[in-house]
C-alpha cells in the first residue's frame, strides 16, 4: 500500500479525499447495512455472501445439499442435507437422497434389493430384499423372489410342480406338489446329491428334491447338486459375513439372523458375495487433515466436534465432503483512510473479505510519537462483522524524519510503547507496519526497529505485519529493508508487488506484469520466508501513459480499477495481448496524444489469486478498497 499515491495526480488526489471531506461535512448515513453477514455453501463450496438472511435462505434453497452460515461464528442457521438414503444392494446414486422418508421409499421401491438408511441413525429402515424365493422343480428366475409368502403363493400356484424356499431360513415351506406325486418321486433314481464343502456322505444321496433340502438344512454350508447336469440346485450357504471394522465375526444364512447380530457391533458391517450391503456406521465422519478423529449420527454433533480442531472436514460415508475449515487463502484489504464512515462502505462493497486495515496509526515526529487516528466504535463493528482488524502504521514516507527516529532509541521506545498499547486498548489482534521512503543507510536501523516493536507486540498476543517492496534480490543488499530478517521476525510480509513501472518511470509499462509478479513471489520465498507468512499484494489500479506522435511519454496518472469500464465505454480503443507482461494493452487516440494502460480486471486477479495457491502462500491483499467494483468480490471470494 502506498498512501503517497495521493500526490500523484490532482484527479486522484481529489478522488482520495472526497472521504474525508464528506465526513468533515457531515456524516455519512447508510439506508441500509450491506455488509455480509450469512454465507451459503453447497457441500463445502462457497456460492454467495448476503447482508440479510431471508436472500441467504431463499438462494440456498436453489442447489441441492447447501446450508446457510453466519460468517464470524460459522454457526450454521438452515440446511437441507437429505435425512434419508437408498441404496441398491452397495449402490447410491447423489438423485437417491430424500428429506422424507415417503420419498425415499417411494424411489426405494423401483428397485430390487433396495434399502433406505436414516442418515441421523444406523442401520436400514425399509428394506425390499427378497424373503422367498418360487422354484419349478429346479428352475428359478430373479422375477421369483418376493417380499411377502402371499405374493410368492400367487405365483407359485402358476405353475406345475413348484415350491417356495423361505430365503431366511433356507427351508422349503411350501410346495404344491402331492403326496401321490412326492412318493412317486421318491421311488425313482437318485438324482440329487448333499454336499458340504467338498464332503458328501454316502447317505447323502436323494431320488426327491425336497428330500435333499431337508438334509442339506442340517448341515451348514451345503449344498444340493444335480448329479447329471453337476448344477447347484439349491444353497444352504452362510452368504452373510458379519465384519466389526476389518475383522470377520460370523456368518449366516439368514439376512435377518445376520443384522440381528451385527446390531450388537459398533462399526459392523454385513458383507454378501463381496459387497457391503449393511452397516451401522455412523453417517458423518470427522477428519484433520487425513485422520479420522471422529465419528456423529447428527450433523450438529460432527460440526460441535469438528470447530474444535484445525484442518477439519466433515464427510459422508461415500467420501462426500459437506464442510471444512481447510487452509483458504486470506483476503486483507487496505483501507487507505481512517474515517468509519469511508472504512464501512468499503467493507460493505465486498464479499470473502478476512482482515481490513484502517490507517489509523503514524509516526508523528522524531520524538516517538504517535498519531492516532483510530476509531474504537468502527473496530468493533468490522469485529462483530467477522473482520479481522490489522491497522496500517506508517511513517509520513519521510526519509528525513525516519532517519532521525531510527536513530533515537528512547524514540523508538515511546512509539512502540503507545502504539502496542493503543492496540491492545482497542482489542486488535495486530497491526500492519508500512514504513517507506527509507533511506538505505538505515537498513540496519530499521531492522533493529522491527525487532524491538514485533518483541514487545508478541508480548502482547499482537500479530505484527509489514509491507515490503517487491524490489529485487539483485539490489536488495542496497536498499533499507533485509527481507530475510525482516521475515524471520514478523508473523505475516505482505509483498507490495506493484509499481513495477510508476510515476517517475521514463517509460510506459504494466504497473504488475504478471511474470513480474510471479518472480516477485519467488525471490521473497529465496529470502528463506516462510510460505505461510507471505501474503501477495494486488493493485486495483492501473497507470495510464499519455504519449505524443512520436511516442514520447509526456505525462502519465493513476486509473482505479472500478473507472475502467466506463473509460472503455467512452473511448475507441484497441486492445492487443502483451506477451511481456501477459496482460492486455489498452490503447486509445485523443487530441493527438496516444493514451495506452495495461488492464487490470478479473482475469488479473484471479491470475495472482492462482499465483497464490500455486505457491501455496497465505493470502493476498487488495490497494485497496474503494478502487474495486463489488463484482470483484464475488470471484475473490469464490476462488480464495
């Protein structure tokens, strides 16, 4: 941020005081409170921020498995997670969730052994799995199967010579074959043959098919073989494994006999034919990072556990995640002013924004002391907001009157003194140091600075922050701040990755060339700081080059980022892709002077905000708020 951008242009001079002089007039008084109190995601996806909670509801209702939070406290206020689930055998498909249990019956009953789980339960319940099963002699088919005896009977009647297995029990219930026909079976050849396992008894041979059965049911795992065609004909089978996590239990015959026991079995499960058909987990489980650390019935459950750690998630039982607290990319933005009035209608504008930075504090004079412009009633509605508050220090970007600071240590002392305990009386939990113009011969002097002021702000639970140019490592070594140092003292260096062509520049050129920047972010991690404490600056402006028809550069001023659309629409321009600095070149004829800036809009910033997650640093942050258009916000906050 570089406050000293005031004096580049009288438009932007005015433009940056207009604030100011609307509050020295009066206060400003907002119609109605925009800024963004209900958040609503659909799993974990962020989709929109709104001011008021009946927008949230109503935009959430149009996606399936979304929920409203309020921001600050995460504390969810509404959702619509299916209740229920069906399933097909191990089968589920997202379109199988319901949030009645009517509903999920209803689907449920289109399909062959389908079950519905209550997610805010364990275990099945409804379920279609076939009770008995309707043979003609030998032959069966899948349309056989039945839920009830009746509907088994109606269709065995049908047919010749057919019966009816109970699938519960494997036993032959019901048959309308007659006695006359059952003795005449008997007396003819063997035909069926008891097996159990590879074993079978002499004994165990039979003429009549219900015979056989009748054998078979006194031996576990048997079966019944045709002894010509070598087919099964029937299966006494313990198909159902009954596994508590990875550990086998029991097997059964019976599905019935199986849940029964698994039901006395935390984290059973009931496996047929090598697919887990039934458990009784529970539906919401809660990891860190990759760990499992917990396990709910209820999603309120899993997110009162889940708030306590860090790098949590909830997921389902398919690995569906619903929410997370996971590392996203911080979004500061700077202020620029100090007025409460300017600082809320700048917070109100965005949406995804993390921690605002009023310019509250300044070094005052050499003699250490401070002027302090901050607002204790605005720092606590940005808090109540779920803002975070970093307020910007600075040092009137006067190289004479930090010199002789920087060379006074009972100055140093006073300063540090008033503006830790100006923060902690405010209830800020840090501050954004934004120290410029520092002459070089002070690099030693400011870093001793840093120390002392980041020592005794950590003594004071005060995260300390601080601006650093872009510059270069090539130069580094001559300018006054030792990156290096600077970082292992701080919690957070924010990069000023901006200016890469400025006012004073002889040429016209990108105020942050994309590779630029990307290199910018390569060179502070060579200074050895840590991912973790680097956040990326954004400008929300661009510099426009005024040239003459011989190309020389006469003049050039700042354009905000949010006056570009309607420069654009009043103007004939070009537009041609920059390879140099990966950006477009905007260009336009008037008064027989060439006007020419390189676009900064939402292709840019979603540029850096990847060049951020691409290095996997902590954040960005905007210079800053009031430059932007509220559209912006909506691809920040969906891509942070």
């Amino acid at each position: 941020m570089k406050i000293r951008k005031w004096m580049l242009t009288s438009t932007l001079l005015l433009s940056m005081t207009v604030p100011n002089a609307v509050q020295a007039a009066g206060t400003i008084n907002l119609s109605t409170d925009k800024t963004t109190k209900y958040r609503v995601y659909q799993y974990n996806h962020v989709l929109m921020e709104f001011a008021a909670y009946k927008q949230a509801e109503a935009f959430a209702k149009g996606f399936t498995n979304s929920h409203v939070e309020e921001i600050g406290t995460r504390k969810w206020l509404w959702n619509n997670f299916p209740r229920y689930q069906v399933y097909q055998l191990d089968v589920t498909m997202p379109e199988w969730q319901f949030a009645s249990l009517d509903e999920a019956i209803a689907e449920a009953r289109k399909w062959t052994n389908a079950s519905v789980r209550d997610l805010q339960s364990t275990g099945w319940v409804w379920n279609n799995y076939p009770r008995y099963q309707v043979y003609q002699n030998e032959i069966t088919l899948d349309s056989w199967k039945f839920i009830t005896l009746n509907d088994a009977v109606a269709e065995a009647k049908k047919w010749g010579g057919a019966h009816i297995i109970d699938l519960n029990s494997n036993q032959w219930i019901w048959d309308n074959i007659s006695s006359e026909e059952k003795k005449s079976l008997r007396a003819g050849k063997t035909l069926y043959k008891v097996y159990q396992g590879t074993f079978s008894a002499d004994n165990w041979e039979f003429a009549s098919l219900e015979d056989a059965v009748n054998e078979a049911l006194k031996w576990g795992n048997s079966t019944v073989t045709n002894k010509n065609t070598k087919k099964t004909v029937y299966s006494n089978l313990k198909s159902y494994k009954v596994f508590q996590n990875d550990t086998f239990l029991q097997d059964f015959a019976s599905l019935d006999e199986a849940s029964d026991f698994a039901r006395q079995w935390g984290h059973s499960s009931i496996f047929k034919e090598g697919r887990k058909i039934w458990n009784n987990y529970a539906s919401y489980q809660v990891l860190q990072n990759t760990a499992l650390i917990g396990e709910f019935k209820t999603l309120p459950d899993a997110l009162s556990y889940s708030v306590q750690y860090s790098n949590a998630s909830i997921q389902t039982l398919d690995h569906r995640l619903l929410w997370d607290n996971f590392k996203k990319l911080q979004v500061w933005g700077w202020n620029g002013v100090a007025g409460g009035d300017a600082i809320k209608t700048h917070v109100n504008n965005t949406v995804g924004l993390d921690i605002d930075s009023p310019s509250y504090f300044e070094l005052s004079d050499a003699a250490g002391n401070l002027k302090d412009n901050s607002d204790a009633d605005t720092v606590k509605w940005l808090q109540k907001n779920g803002y975070t508050v970093y307020p910007l220090v600075s040092n009137q970007f006067s190289s004479t009157l930090t010199t002789q600071f920087l060379a006074d240590s009972a100055a140093q002392d006073k300063f540090v003194q008033a503006l830790v305990d100006r923060s902690v009386q405010l209830g800020i939990p840090g501050i954004n140091v934004d120290f410029e113009s520092i002459a070089g011969t002070d690099r030693n002097a400011f870093t001793t600075f840093i120390a002392k002021l980041t020592a005794y702000a950590h003594l004071h639970n005060l995260v300390v922050s601080i601006d650093l140019p872009r510059g270069s490592v090539k130069w580094n070594y001559l300018s006054a701040f030792d990156h290096e140092k600077l970082g292992s003292l701080v919690d957070y260096v924010v990069i000023m990755a901006y200016d890469q062509y400025y006012r004073s520049s002889t040429s016209a050129g990108s105020v942050a060339g994309l590779p630029w920047t990307d290199g910018g972010i390569q060179e502070f991690l060579s200074y050895g700081i840590p991912r973790d404490k680097l956040i990326l600056g954004i400008p929300y402006y661009v510099r426009e080059w005024k040239l003459d028809a011989a190309g020389a550069l006469q003049s050039n001023r700042t354009l905000l980022m949010k006056d570009i659309p309607s420069l654009l629409a009043s103007k004939t321009t070009t537009q041609t892709w920059d390879k140099t600095f990966e950006q477009y070149r905007i260009e336009y004829q008037e008064g027989g002077f060439t006007y020419v800036f390189w676009m900064e809009d939402e292709a840019t910033v979603k540029a850096r905000l990847d060049m951020a997650k691409k290095y996997d640093i902590a954040g960005v942050a905007a210079w800053r708020l009031g430059y932007d258009q509220a559209e912006l916000w909506k691809l920040i906050l969906q891509n942070k």
